[in-house]
C-alpha cells in the first residue's frame, strides 16, 4: 500500500523564488463528486478522491485517502497526456491550475504551488516526508500549517475557489 506523508504551509513574501530549480505548470481535476468535500466532518461516504493531472508533458490518474491529516493513502498511475486530456473534460467542479516550483532546503524538496485562475492570490508549500516524526527545517518563507484545514486541498479548492473565501477564511486559525 502506497502511503503519503505531507505537511503544507502558507507561503509568506518571495524569499523561496531564487532558490527554485524547476518550474512545472499543472492543470488538475477531479472525477469524483467533490461536492461530497463538504460532508467530511458529518461521515461522507466519499472515501477517497480521483484526480486527474497533467504536469509538463506528462499526465496521472491518482487516487487518495480523504482522512485528515499528514498520512494518507494515495496510488498513482502514469496515461498517456491525450488521455489526461480527455479525462479532463470529465472531471466534475473546477479545474484548478497552478505552477509548482521546486525548491530543495536542507537535502527536502519542498513543492510550492502557485495558484493561479480561481484561486490567484493562493501560494502553498508541501513537504513530503518519509516517516511522520522526520524532522526538517521550516525555511522563513513558511508561515501557518495547514495540513488539517480541508479548504485547502486541491479537492477543495477544485469546488470552491480561493476568490470566493471570505477575508476571515484566508487566515488558517478560522
């Protein structure tokens, strides 16, 4: 079983810019009913989300635990881009689109999403870690966690936009 451990944080400034190495535009969407998102906290019988991504010149079909949190189950699996493509058109809410930039701190590579269309104005970093207890550096330009705030899942963010949120909602202790 494949397992996902993830950490994500707000970006705050632009001090993570220079130190990035690699650039890839990502447009994603999601096949499943997202609007189920909104059920999480009452028991949604949606037990996992299946996205579609296309990065670059490549294309995946994944498929992820929705539990909370940093750990979760995830499989994927490389298409072909024009069956990404066509998926796409499938998928149900938004799709959302973003840059990913690549950025190594302390032998980690951090991934910071720049979000764009919709969700303009979004900058979120993830760490993937091997173990939930591994330690690492916070780089300055990561401010709040917000592994355990749903709204900021792409599945979220798929279904309601970052321009829609309120000016309490962009603040990660609401």
């Amino acid at each position: 079983m494949a397992i996902e451990i993830e950490r994500k944080f707000l970006v705050t400034g632009d001090g993570w810019r220079a130190a990035a190495h690699e650039v890839v535009p990502m447009t994603q969407g999601y096949l499943n009913d997202i609007a189920a998102m909104d059920e999480a906290a009452a028991g949604s019988r949606m037990k996992a989300s299946v996205r579609v991504r296309i990065a670059g010149e490549r294309a995946w079909l994944n498929l992820k635990s929705r539990e909370l949190g940093h750990t979760r189950q995830e499989f994927e699996y490389p298409i072909p881009v024009k069956d990404g493509r066509a998926l796409l058109a499938l998928c149900v809410g938004g799709l959302v689109d973003k840059r990913r930039h690549l950025v190594r701190v302390d032998g980690h590579l951090w991934e910071v999403d720049e979000f764009l269309g919709d969700n303009t104005g979004l900058v979120v970093a993830e760490i993937e870690l091997s173990s939930a207890d591994e330690a690492f550096e916070l780089p300055g330009w990561a401010g709040a966690e917000v592994t355990d705030q749903p709204r900021y899942y792409n599945l979220a963010l798929a279904s309601r936009p970052y321009s829609g949120w309120s000016a309490a909602e962009r603040h990660p202790g609401s």
